[in-house]
C-alpha cells in the first residue's frame, strides 16, 4: 500500500492511486528491499522534514537510497540536496525517481560515503541509516552543518537514542526532539 504522513504527504508506486488534490506525494518505483517508505524510519523523517523549513536551504540526505527523503525536500522548496548512497543500485533508483518526480534539477546523487560531502556546507542534513555508522560519522555531518543548522537522525531502536543524543552533544550538536514510532526513533539535533 501507500504510504500516508499524516494525510499532509503520500509516498506511493506508480500503480497506485495518486495523491488527492492539495496533497504532496512522492512517486518511487518498488525494487529490491530499499522500499517504498513503508519503514517507520523513512514515515519519520518524512514527516519531521515537512515542518523543518527546508525551504531555500541546501541539504544532504545521507545514506539516500531511493531518493525519497531528498525528494520530499525538494517538494518542501529546498533549493538543492545532496542525496549520496554507498550502493551503485540505490544510486540508479535515486536518478530514476527524482526524474520521475521532477526534481532532478535540484537533487545530485553522489555515489560514497561520508567522504563525499568532504568540504561541504549543509543548512539541514538528513541521516536515515543506522546506530554505527550515524556514531562514527556525525563528525563529518557536525562539520558540515551550518551554525543553526538542523541534523535528523534516524535508523535506530528506541533504546539507542542516548546513544545517538550523547555521541550528538560531543560533536558540539544539541538534541531538540525525539520522536518514536514503531520501536524505532528519531532524533533532531541542532549546531549551535
């Protein structure tokens, strides 16, 4: 099925039904085990961006996959993201549907890792992956981060948020929100 936030975004395939008006959606073809936003993760992410004000800021969607976070950004009037992913398939699915949802104009997939974003400069990132690799580079994403910029943080169990929210404070980030859903959090750090 679809994927519904909160009746204000649809995240659904091309054979399903589309958005009703005044609706934002987000079309991504289904292939393999990246999803279609079905994770409680992705409903999340989706859902804190919508509210985030991204609008005319520059972003990074880490660990991108499909493209759907980046996506809903650039819906949400960011005016560009980066959307990197380690794995050559997801960096095909991500090109894929950002033309499919015509944001290809403001969305680069870079394929890599966190060296990618190297020299980067980010006023909100996005980071849906998980515990070991958010730990062990949020002082790439600390870097990158603009002064009042915001990070989201998800891919983790409920039980690994003081973790994540302790690993965020010894990067000079402060946690502001966690959200839950499913067993499975969220957390909204600032850059002071």
């Amino acid at each position: 099925p679809a994927v519904d936030v909160e009746g204000r975004l649809l995240i659904r395939a091309p054979f399903h039904d589309p958005a009703p008006e005044g609706v934002m959606e987000v079309v991504v073809m289904p292939k393999m085990s990246f999803g279609t936003g079905h994770h409680a993760t992705t409903w999340l992410v989706s859902r804190a961006v919508l509210d985030l004000g991204v609008a005319g800021r520059r972003g990074l969607d880490m660990g991108s996959g499909t493209g759907v976070l980046s996506i809903v950004a650039a819906k949400c009037g960011a005016e560009h993201v980066d959307a990197v992913d380690i794995d050559d398939w997801a960096d095909a699915n991500c090109r894929e549907n950002i033309a499919a949802n015509g944001v290809a104009d403001r969305i680069t997939p870079m394929l890599g890792d966190v060296r990618r974003i190297a020299g980067r400069h980010y006023g909100f990132i996005l980071a849906n992956i998980n515990r070991n690799i958010l730990t062990m580079d949020m002082p790439a994403y600390a870097e990158a981060l603009d002064t009042g910029g915001d990070l989201l943080m998800s891919g983790f169990l409920e039980e690994d948020v003081p973790v994540i929210e302790a690993r965020a404070r010894a990067c000079g980030l402060d946690p502001i929100e966690v959200r839950m859903r499913d067993g499975w959090a969220m957390v909204h750090v600032k850059k002071a």
